[in-house]
C-alpha cells in the first residue's frame, strides 16, 4: 500500500486557506504530497493495493507512502545573489542521510527544502507475506529509536486486523517501554540542543542521563533499544515484584536527576537565548500543515493520542497533557520537559499498579474493514498510525503516517526567515527522523 | 557555572573502566553480545529454522547476519559471546561450531598510529547505530581518553564508520566520502546492516553489504552493537583492542 494512486487524489485541501484540523492530519499530508508529486516520479513503483480505494472510517488513514524526495511545501524564491545551497546527505551535524535545500543569499533561510529518499530501505513492501512476529522485527528496525511506538502501534493493528485479544500484560509492557523511550528521546533532543549551543557541561550531563535511560532500558527488556523485547520469542521483559522495585527506585533517582539538570539548563541565558523565537510555528500553520506531537502541542493544541485515543493501561492512569503557545523551539522544548515529567509519572503509576496488568485480556480495536485494522499511538515526536491488513495470518499489506512524516512541512515552514546559523536548534527541537520518512 | 560544576562533583567518575576491564553487564545487556550454543551445533538439530536471519548454519553460526533478536534461545543458545566479537574478514564472523574461529593474526593499520580522528557515515540505518556511536561521546564511555575523536569532515578522518544497509541512493555520496579521506584510512561496517544486510538483506535496491561498495577494514556484528563493541572495534584498528580468540 503506497504512493497515493490517481483515484485517492484529495489535491483541494491543502490550498491556501482550506483549513485542515489538526487531527485529519493524514489527510492535510496527503493533500500536501499529491501535490509535491505532481511532477515528480517515485522511487520506486508502488506495488498494488489489495483494497479498494473507498476504504475510509472514522480513523482513517491515507494509504500513501512519501517515496517523493522533496517535502516541503514550495514557494520558489528568486532575487539577486539567491542561490541553493545543498546540505548532506553527508554531514557530522545531521547525523542521517538525508538533504536539506537551502534558498539564501547568504545568511537568511529563504526558503528550505528537506529532501527525503536516500536512506529508502524498502521495508513496507518486504512485511509482505510474513506472519506479525517477523515483520514486527523489521518494523522496530524502521526507526530504531523510536522502535517502542513503532512496534506497538504495527502490533495494536495487526490484532485489530486479527480480531486477536491482547493478553493485558503485553499491553503493559508496550506502555513500559513506550514511555521508558520517550524519557530517552526527550532528553537526547535536550542533549542535541545543548550541543549546538555550545553548553559543552549541560551536554556531558544530559548525554550521560540518556545513556542512563538506554540502561533502564537494556536492564528491564534485554536490549538497549528494545528491539524484540514487545514481540513473541524475543527478550523477556523482566517486570518481576523485585525487578519493578528497583525500577522504581531507578526512575526515582533519574527523575531527580533530570529536575536538577533542566533547573540549571533553565538558568543559562545564553541557552534559553538560542532557543527561543528559533524555528517559530504558529497554530494556524501547524493546523494548516498538519502537525503533531510536540510541534502541535507547542503551538498551543491539547492534542495527545494518549488521551484521545485511550487504550490500556493508558485509559486507566492520570496524564496531564502538556502544552505551550509560543511555537517556537523552546515552546517545543517545554513541552518536551513536561513529557519527561509525566513520562516519570506514568511510569509510577504503572508499577505500582502492577497487579492489573495481570487481570483480563484486552480486546483489539474493531477492524476497520475485512482483516484491516488500524494502530495509533502517540511517538516521542507524535501521533503515529499503522495501517495492516491480514490475509490467513499473514501481512498483506501495510501502511503507516509517522510523526516525521506530517512535521516534515511545519519544520520547513519554521525555518523559513530563520538565520542558518538557527538550523540545527530548530532541526533539533522537531525531533524528525529520516528514518521514519525513508521506509 | 558553579551549579553545572556543582553537578558534575556531585556525580563523581562515571566512566567505564572498559578496555582496561571486560564489558560491565550493563554497558552490554543480553543482545549486546553474540549468540553461542549451549550444546554442540549439530546437537541442536531445529536451531536452524529458528534464526529469521539464516545466520545459524548446520556447523557454523555467521555473526554478521545475527540481529541478536533472541528467539534462537529456545532451540539452545545463550547469548553470552564476547564483545569483542568484530572481524577483519566477513569470514572471521562466521564461527565454525558456534564458537569464535582461530584466525592468523596479521599487521592491523598500525600506520594510523595511536589517535585517531572518526567520522559517521549513514547509508540507510534505522538511526540507533548512529545513537550507538555518538554515544561514544557521552561521559560514560567518554572515547576522548583513548584518542578517539569524532571529526565534522571526513577530510580530517581516519576512520570511516558506516551505518545502515547501503541504499542506491547512498553509494555515491559515501564513496565521496571515502576518497575525501586522506590515507591512510579504514573503514569500519558498524552493525548486521552493513555488514550482511541485517534484517533487511534481500530488498528491492539495496546492496548485500557494505563491501559491495567500499573496501572494509573492520565489520562490528550486532543490531546494532553496544557501544563498548564498537569502541572496541576502533582500537583493534589500531592494535590497541581487548585480546580475543584467535587474534595475537
Ligand atoms: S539471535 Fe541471531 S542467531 Fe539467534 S535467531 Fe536471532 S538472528 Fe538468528
Ligand atoms: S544494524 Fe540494526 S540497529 Fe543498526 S542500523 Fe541496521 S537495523 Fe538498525
């Protein structure tokens, strides 16, 4: 299931002015790559869809896969002395492969253009034909750092497609390691953003608290990233009465630890300086555009799939939802700050009512059409939804929007204006991956 | 600055003692390490089916496949191999018996002399062997001490560590990469992808390995390899790694 076809074409909504809520996010995307295909060629040829095109329900999710190089939303500058200046694919201060177009003349960001595509590895097409547990190994190897959500959500849509009740411990242990990983992206972003400005003692300090986060991580479920821990036959996930203790007490003192970290972070001028009025959003545009995440919620939208889209155990514990009105990188990074906080929170809550998990199984959510459901989970950078579908048990296709996919607009448009000298705080705050971008 | 140097005191020496003492637990969990058998290969009569890599073969188990994704546990294997289990050759990681090969020992780039000057390389990874090797730099393995030192530029690099499964789209710009390098200069395959491909080997457009396309000094296996291992790997380069089966 890839690239949108000639029938699924919805070009009408993403022009200037059609407003598209932030929530029909997948759509406002759509809308934006039809229109940024239109006179490209993919990649690679998209293999047939098995369904028809009118597959639609209230979750529904675009069947598109963004195999166009550019994502941006265009607006050709020209002038004296406009030049394009590329950036990577190789680069020390991207560290993926990937490219970004710079119009300036000179120093001023007129106009950016991320170019998606380099780092491609075919994966949606090669889950064909394999059973979940397979293609569940290579779904958490889409975006290794984000490997939790990825994993769940591919898993949430697999039982839904399945008809399949979940044993309500795995849905535990999914929200374990989602929320573990968020914690370790949330401050590897505040690591990144250190870095760029040069805050070299905040950097050692906030790098070595992910490496921590990485070792809960490695200690509680076999691997440091998680990989196989969430799927059947991988690394068990010890969760045992004496392993939650000392997992408690282990987040407990990282809790403390990141407090006295962001408290000296948040006295440093010159930092909070870079960061705020960089890459600036506002509501407006990251409705329009369609962003998630921290990039929505920064802008002002109390938009979280874990409250909206309540499933176990999240349904059952207190989250406060995070949101700032700034829109700009610091507003992003607040929020960030407050998602650690109620990451440690959850986490709490989870182990100490541990006992639950081990109460009935959870029932799948309905499918969306014959052997086709639907997972949606909320990712460290943003709402993310699988789309599967099942023929006797195996992957017949797959389709999935990512948080990069749907912030990938919001951060060119952020930039525009900006310094270049702002890019890697802003590039930073957004948290995009190419990985989940090039699948 | 006091309160950042207040902090830093509080916290004392958080780096590992590693190379100079073998891998903590924690510096390398379970997956960190490759894959043994518990009982002779031809023993373990349904090990084969179980590896959804084929990394384990009737009388040897090829390292540079294995995606440490665990489930080979259940046909009898344990993951508790070395760290150390990077190779010079492909072939040195694929373990005749399941054990770590003899191997002749031979001259490693000991032109680059004892500091060397890094740069990464994406060619098509899921972004945690990128996070794996930059966390080199984080004060728990702190590569600094050891003369390792990440460069912007591969033009100031001596080593090359490539990450990811090489894409189509890739070949071009990390050649680029590589003649930019002034000699001497290696290359090190980090990670099941570039080495084999890893869970991926065998989609449409991408290249079988990372040899496919760049003469490689080192391949590190692992999906992707604790840090420690890659540490490791560097400073075999250079003659200075943690003795290990087969090499002198
Ligand atoms: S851990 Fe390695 S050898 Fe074992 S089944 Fe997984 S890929 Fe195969
Ligand atoms: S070797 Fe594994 S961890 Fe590394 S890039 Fe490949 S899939 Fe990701």
């Amino acid at each position: 299931m890839t690239a949108p076809s000639s029938g699924r074409t919805v070009r009408g909504a993403a022009r200037p002015g059609a407003r598209v809520p932030a929530y029909w996010a997948p759509d406002g995307a759509v809308a934006l790559w039809n229109d940024l295909a239109a006179g490209r060629s993919a990649v690679e040829s998209p293999p047939a869809s098995p369904f028809p095109e009118d597959v639609r329900s209230a979750w529904a999710v675009p069947r598109f896969d963004p195999r166009e190089r550019a994502v941006a939303p265009r607006q050709p500058v020209e002038g004296y002395g406009v030049f394009t200046f590329p950036y990577g694919p190789v680069s020390m201060g991207v560290p993926e492969a990937g490219r970004f177009d710079v119009r300036t003349y000179g120093e001023r960001v007129l106009e950016l253009v991320p170019r998606v595509g380099y780092k491609s590895r075919r994966i949606l097409a090669s889950l064909v034909g394999l059973t979940p547990a397979d293609a569940g190994l290579r779904v958490e190897r889409l975006a290794g750092n984000f490997a939790a959500a990825h994993v769940s959500a591919f898993l949430a849509a697999a039982e839904s497609a399945a008809g399949r009740a979940v044993p309500s411990r795995d849905a535990w242990v999914r929200a374990v390691a989602q929320e573990v990983q968020r914690i370790y992206n949330h401050v590897h972003v505040l690591a990144r953003l250190a870095e760029a400005a040069s805050q070299n003692v905040g950097l050692a300090q906030a790098h070595a608290l992910a490496e921590e986060m990485l070792r809960v991580a490695g200690a509680t479920f076999g691997h440091r990233w998680m990989f196989g821990a969430l799927l059947p036959g991988g690394p068990v996930a010890r969760l045992g009465p004496s392993d939650r203790d000392r997992l408690a007490r282990t987040l407990d003192r990282l809790s403390e630890e990141f407090e006295s970290l962001w408290e000296v972070f948040q006295g440093s001028r010159t930092f909070v300086d870079r960061i705020q009025t960089t890459g600036p959003v506002g509501r407006d545009e990251a409705e329009h555009w369609g962003a998630v995440g921290p990039t929505l919620r920064a802008t002002g939208a109390a938009w979280d799939d874990r409250l909206r889209v309540p499933v176990v155990p999240y349904d059952d514990l207190f989250l406060p939802v995070a949101v700032e009105s700034a829109g700009d990188a610091l507003a992003r990074l607040l929020v960030r700050v407050q998602e650690v906080r109620s990451s440690f929170l959850l986490l709490e809550q989870m182990l100490q009512r541990w006992p639950r998990a081990e109460e009935a199984p959870v029932d799948p959510a309905p499918p969306v059409g014959p052997h086709r459901g639907i997972g949606r989970v909320e990712s460290p950078s943003g709402d993310l939804v699988y789309d599967v579908a099942l023929r006797d048990g195996r992957v017949a296709a797959v389709g999935l929007r990512t948080a990069s996919d749907a912030n990938w607009p919001v951060f060119a448009v952020g930039m525009r204006s900006q310094v270049f000298t702002d890019f890697h705080f802003a590039w930073e705050s957004f948290g995009l991956l190419f990985a989940e971008t090039d699948r | 600055m006091s309160t950042w140097l207040g902090r830093a005191w509080a916290r004392g020496i958080l780096t590992t003692r590693y190379p100079a003492a073998p891998a903590a637990d924690d510096e390398a969990p379970e997956t960190g390490r490759p894959p043994m058998p518990t009982r002779p290969l031809d023993e373990l009569a349904e090990a084969p089916g179980s590896c959804p890599t084929g990394a384990i073969g009737p009388a040897a188990v090829d390292q540079g496949k294995c995606i440490r994704c665990a489930r080979c546990r259940a046909a009898g294997f344990a993951l508790t191999g070395p760290v150390e289990a990077s190779g010079r050759r492909r072939s040195e990681l694929v373990w005749p018996g399941g054990r770590p090969g003899a191997t002749v020992p031979e001259a490693g780039l000991a032109p680059l002399g004892r500091s060397v000057h890094v740069f990464l390389v994406d060619v098509g990874s899921c972004n945690a062997c990128n996070l794996e090797v930059l966390a080199l730099a984080n004060p728990y393995y702190d590569a600094t001490r050891l003369g390792i030192f990440f460069t912007n530029s591969p033009r100031h690099a001596d080593v090359l560590l490539v990450v990811g499964v090489p894409t189509e789209e890739m070949v071009e710009p990390v050649w680029r990469a590589y003649e930019a390098m002034p000699a001497p200069k290696a290359v090190v395959a980090v990670g099941a992808c570039p080495t084999s491909g890893g869970v991926f080997a065998g989609n449409a457009g991408l290249r079988p390995g990372l040899d496919a396309v760049l003469p490689v000094d080192r391949y590190v296996p692992g999906c992707p390899p604790p840090p420690v291992a890659i540490l490791d790997a560097i400073l075999a380069l250079i003659g200075r790694g943690r003795p290990r089966a087969g090499e002198a």
